[in-house]
C-alpha cells in the first residue's frame, strides 16, 4: 500500500504543502501521496486516522494547532514550549501507533533569518500576533539568544499563552523608545494576506530606520504592504516564503526519524 501524507485543518483551499510534497514525491520517485483531510471539527481527527492505516505523517494548519494536542500521545520540546503543533510523526516502532507532535516552523522561522539578523544591531524583536507562529517565532528568538516582545490588540491573548511571562505590548505602547530597542518586527498576523493587500499591521512605520529588519510571515503576495513601508524608511524586509519551504523540508525529516 502506498505511503501517505496529508494536512489537517479548515479550510485547506490555498494549501501549499500538497502540491509541494506531490511534486517532491514525483521529482524523487517516492511512492507515496500527501493529501488534504478539510475537516470541520477537531472530533474528525480520530476519522482521518482510523480511515488511513497506511498514514505515516501529517502537517497541521489553522485552527487546528493547539486544539489538536489533547488527542496525541506525545510532544518534542519544542512544541510542548510553544503549545502548538504543525507537524505529527507516525510512530509504530513498537507495533502500538504513537503520535508525537512537533513544530517545524520553529526551525523554519529560525533558519531563515539567521542569515539576516545582525548581531550587534538585532538583540530584540516585537512579534505581532500571539497565536501558534507567533509562539514559534518566539521559540526561535530564544534559541538564537533574541528578546521578544509580543504586540496583541489586546492584553488578554497572552494570558493563556505557555510563554505569557513575556512582556506583551498593544499597539498603542509602541512609542519611539520601544521602536528605537527593538529593531526587528515580525508579523505573524493574517494582515495584509491576499486579497487584503492594501492592509497592513498598524505600527508606527514613521520610526521605522535602516537598522529594522521587517520580517512578514506571509508569501502572497510576495511584497506585502507592511514590507513596502518598511522599505520606504530604509528598513531590511523579509517574506515567509523560505520559512515555508524549509519548515515542509523539516516536516518531511522529522517524519523520516
């Protein structure tokens, strides 16, 4: 039977993980498919897996990357850090099916701004959004010895966030102090995704200067508003493009373990 892959979340209708392991599976001459379970409702995971036996691995995507953590029998480190998960490693090496979930966007994220980041200028960065990326981008910061701040519209988020010891900003508190500190800005908000191109996260681009390194989470479009402003004051700007393709790469090995 033919090895198979997927993705677990709702809706699935710009996935790029199918068509990019389909093609890895082409171009390799790996007999296996990745296909896109959309399921509704969390309850529908134990569906999937009763209904695939021959399911080796899973990605998992919005909204399902902290709901689905109850139903698995496992975490690695760094998904039990954050509190959430987008990749789940089948493990059947003692004849018992054991699910372990990690968090390939840690590595992702981390990877590609290493190349970017400068240490004498970058030491901390304001992290937009408190949701599932935004706590792997914070797991990432910490490991390459960045302190984070999160920005949320809201205080509330954060309490219930594994790493709520870490100081969170709303918008309103981004003075020039806080801008001048903190040189790298991370977006991992759906603002400004297509086809809301002409939005953008509501920071203060005017303290903006050619020491910031603006990094948005979203690929499409390729130049997001948010980078556009960051370019006009003279700002390093960064897309999610290569995280994307280096967390699929880090879901795929993790898998092979």
């Amino acid at each position: 039977m033919m090895d198979l892959y997927g993705l677990i979340g709702f809706p699935l209708t710009h996935s790029f993980s199918k068509g990019y392991f389909n093609n890895k599976f082409k171009d390799e001459k790996i007999d296996a498919e990745y296909v896109n379970f959309e399921i509704p409702a969390i309850q529908d995971f134990k569906s999937v897996i009763k209904n695939n036996p021959n399911l080796k691995g899973l990605n998992v995507t919005i909204p399902y990357k902290e709901q689905v953590i109850p139903l698995l029998d496992g975490l690695d480190s760094d998904a039990k850090a954050i509190g959430a998960v987008n990749a789940i490693k089948f493990d059947r090496s003692k004849g018992k099916l054991k699910l372990i979930g990690y968090n390939s966007d840690v590595i992702g994220f981390k990877q590609s701004i290493t190349a970017t980041i400068e240490a004498g200028n970058h030491k901390n960065a304001l992290i937009l959004g408190t949701g599932g990326a935004a706590k792997a981008v914070c797991q990432g910061f910490k490991q390459l010895g960045i302190t984070s701040t999160f920005v949320s519209r809201g205080h509330s988020r954060a309490g219930a966030n594994p790493q709520s010891a870490i100081t969170t900003l709303t918008y309103s508190d981004l003075t020039p102090d806080v801008m001048a500190t903190n040189t790298v800005v991370v977006n991992c908000t759906p603002v400004g995704m297509w086809p809301h191109v002409d939005e953008c996260p509501d920071i203060p681009y005017n303290l903006l200067t050619d020491k910031h390194l603006l990094y948005d989470l979203l690929y499409n479009p390729n130049e997001t508003r948010f980078m556009k402003r960051g370019v006009e004051h003279g700002a390093t700007v960064q897309n999610g493009l290569e995280m994307l393709l280096l967390q699929a790469f880090a879901a795929w090995e993790i898998w092979q373990k």
